[in-house]
C-alpha cells in the first residue's frame, strides 16, 4: 500500500513536471528563434548568481516538517516565520552582491536583471507551509496544480514581452513569475493565517544546520562551471553551454526529480526498520535508473537532430556540448535516491559531506578542462567528474544503509547491459538513416523508436520485472 501511494503521488508529480516541461520547451523553442546565444549567455550569468544565493538560502520547510512524526499549528507558523526570514535575507543578499557582480562581468545590466529574478525566490519565501500536509499524506495533485499554473502564467508573461519586443527580459520574467503565481495559488489549495512564530524551532534548527551547509557548497558546485565560462570566455559560448546544460538535466529535473519528494516521504515511514528502507532504496535507484539511463544515452546520441529540432541552426554548436553533458547526467538520479535515504534517515551530513568531496574535485577538474579545451573541456571534465562521483555515490550507499557495493551494482548492472545495447543499435543506425536525407524530426523518432525497442528487449531478455511490492 506503501509503495502504490508513494508511485501515485510520484505520478501526479512526475506528470506535473512533464507538462510544465512541454510548456517550458514551447517557451525556448520560441526564446531559441528569437534571441541569440548572447542573450542566453547574458541571462545565464543573472540567473546562475541568483540560483546561487537562493540555493544556499535556502530553508526546506517542507522536508523538515515532512520527516516528523506529527505537526501541529505552531509547527506551520515557525515554517512561515523561517521562510519569511529567509525571504528578506535573500533580497538583501541579492541586492549586496549585484553592483559587484556586474562590474566584474564587465556588464552593467546585469543588476536590473538580477534583481527582478531576485522576485521569483523571495516570492517562494511567503507560500503557504500548510501545503506539507499534502506531501505527509503523499498526495501531491496539488502539487501538480502549483508547477502548471506557474508554468501557465510565466508562459503568457513570456510571450508578452517578446511581442513587446523583449530581448533577454523575456528569460528573466520566465524564472520569476513560475513562483509568484504558485505561492498566490498556494493559499488557495491549502489556507493558512500567517503568524510569526520561532515556537517550534528547535524542530528546524538541527536539520536545517546541516542541510544548509550541504546547499551552501551544492549551490557552488552546480554554478561554478558558468562562472567560470562566464569569466574567461564570451556570452555566445557561455548562452551555448547554458543552453546545452539545461536540455541535459531535463531527465533528471522532469520525471526523477519531481519523484523523489513522495520517494522521501516513504523513506521516512519505514526510516526505523534498516531491512526495509534498505529494499525501498535498492527498488527506488532501479527505477530511477531505468529511465536515466535510456534517456540519457539517447540524447547524448541524438544531440546534433535535438538541437536542430528544438533550438534551430543558430545552436548547432551547442551539439557536441550536448553530447558530453547528456552522459555526465546518467549517475545523478542514483544521487537523488541516497539525497532522499539520508533525509529520511536525518542524515544531511552525508550529503554535505558528498558536495565537499564534489567541490575539491571541480576545483581541479573544471579550470584544468577549461585550459585544455575551453568549453569542450569543461564538459569533458563534467563527464569525467559524473564517473568518479558514482564511485563515492556506492560507498556512501553502503555506509547509511549497510548496503555492499556489489549488491548495489547487481542491482542495476542488468540497465547498464541494456543501454549499452541500445547505444550500439543507436551508433549503427545513425549513418544509414541519415543517408537517406529524411527530416531531422523523422530521424530522431526512427533512432528512438528503434533504441527503446532494443533497450525493452534486452531487458525481458535478462529477465527484468519492474514490480511495485
């Protein structure tokens, strides 16, 4: 019964994030035609600075209160105080660190641009904390509500701008609206008075101690790479490899992503018996593996016809880009799935001890890539960072949940073989298909078609059986 709650509620999620991705690819398929690389790259910049302060900021609420046995009214209202306190945080650290961050780009606008994508955190500051009863109870429909509406009312103010002539702004206004309109719409779905109150913090203070400072070093670690292409090269490249970065993850950030919230939430229930989570982990990282690994190799193969189909001619060195980033991408969703065993298990310092181990790397990885081989070889240095960070991924595994490395790589080699098949089928059938001068669209829907169908197969063949219990 567990199990098919946390599956419902990971499907109401999951489909959320598929359809606000639709409306996401329908806003950049039209930004693609419109502004240039050096557009892109310049909103990269703002973006990337304001994604930073907001991740370090941030305070989960939400994953605080939902790992607790029982809340109560004062548990809601020293939420709303902390993200009512962070919000004001936020805007000060924003505003601090703007003027300086546009001289040392040497670009001036980027302070109006950081400040109205400051909008979008703060906003995210005041929603509604009585919306955790819905994640305590694995019901996330209106969590679904939320991301589509938000996505919905970001979509029109998109298009406004760009009939108005927009350049950029149009990218801004995107990242800020999404997150006006869900916490408008947040006190609708779920009612709350807001009260200022620290009664319950003694709930918060632990959890958040360690959790912040694991999001202190993830927030440098996921936008070092653009400060670092944003520093040393030109904004066509930087909005090329932002461009290309963003299509990678969008396995990660639309179906595995959106299912970890109700994966934690299960996690918690069954935190105190060590068989059990130990079983729910193994069955969650072969689910989430499943589909990373398919989705991943096949765009990382189809990167030339995905970028010509989505973006246009003018993105067709953001290919190769694509490519490399789109197979550094495969280990995360495994990375999610212990994100999600260690909260559960109020275990955040293993997560801040991960990102250390992550950050010392990338120090030495990303400045060396960059040197080799600009913006090439900082991809490279990403793929090469994926494959080590696995290796730290299965050992961590092991010491939360007492689970061997080998029983952990038995539990998904079966994948691995899979979408090695469907990888060799892929690299036979590019040049024939390409020989016969079809559209990109039609490639693209042969070459998948045929990699699932491979991928499947090999599957029942090892004889894998996805089941529930």
């Amino acid at each position: 019964m567990l199990a098919f709650k946390a599956i419902r509620g990971a499907g109401w999620l999951v489909l959320s994030r598929f359809i606000s991705r639709i409306i996401d690819f329908i806003t950049l398929l039209i930004l693609a035609r419109i502004l240039s690389p050096a557009d892109f790259g310049t909103a990269a910049l703002a973006t990337s600075l304001v994604v930073v302060v907001d991740t370090v900021l941030e305070v989960p609420v939400t994953q605080a209160l939902v790992r607790l046995r029982s809340i109560d009214q004062s548990h809601l209202d020293t939420g709303f105080t902390l993200g009512f306190l962070r919000s004001i945080v936020v805007a000060i650290a924003v505003f601090a660190i703007a003027w300086p961050f546009a001289i040392f780009n040497h670009d001036h606008i980027l302070i109006p641009l950081v400040a109205v994508l400051a909008i979008g955190p703060v906003a995210k500051g005041f929603a509604s904390p009585a919306m955790v009863q819905f994640a305590r109870e694995l019901g996330f429909k209106p969590a679904f509500i939320l991301e589509i509406a938000g996505k919905i009312g970001a979509c029109v103010v998109v298009a406004i701008i760009v009939m108005s002539g927009g350049t950029y702004w149009a990218i801004v206004a995107n990242f800020a609206t999404a997150s006006v309109v869900s916490t408008l719409l947040s006190y609708v779905l779920a009612p709350y008075r807001p009260a200022f109150s620290l009664a319950r913090l003694s709930d918060f203070v632990g959890f958040l101690g360690w959790f912040s400072a694991a999001q202190l070093v993830a927030a440098i670690n996921w936008q070092s790479d653009r400060f670092l292409i944003g520093a040393l090269a030109d904004k066509p490249s930087l909005g090329r490899y932002a461009v290309a970065s963003d299509v990678s993850v969008i396995p990660t950030q639309s179906i595995i992503g959106p299912a970890m919230q109700p994966v934690m939430a299960a996690f918690s229930r069954v935190a105190h018996e060590s068989d059990r989570i130990g079983q729910a982990f193994l069955k969650a990282a072969n689910l989430v593996m499943l589909i990373s690994v398919p989705a991943c190799l096949g765009i990382s193969l189809t990167a030339n016809l995905v970028t010509n189909i989505l973006l246009g001619a003018q993105w067709k060195d953001a290919a190769p880009i694509l490519s490399i980033l789109a197979l550094s991408i495969i280990p995360v969703p495994y990375f999610q799935t212990l994100y999600s065993a260690s909260l559960a298990l109020d275990k955040p310092q293993m997560i801040f001890r991960l990102n250390v181990k992550e950050l010392c790397l990338r120090a030495f990885f990303l400045p060396s890539g960059f040197y080799l081989g600009s913006i090439f070889g900082v991809s490279a240095a990403r793929l090469a960072l994926s494959l080590i960070m696995a290796v730290f991924y299965l050992t961590d595994a092991r010491k939360l949940l007492g689970l061997g490395i080998l029983a952990q790589i038995r539990n998904i080699w079966k994948i691995l073989v899979a979408g090695s098949a469907m990888a060799a089928v892929v690299l036979f059938l590019r040049p024939e298909i390409a020989s016969t001068g079809m559209h990109d669209i039609f490639q693209l829907a042969m070459l998948s078609a045929a990699g699932a169908a491979v991928y499947a197969f090999t599957l029942i063949i090892l004889g894998v059986r996805l089941t529930l219990r």
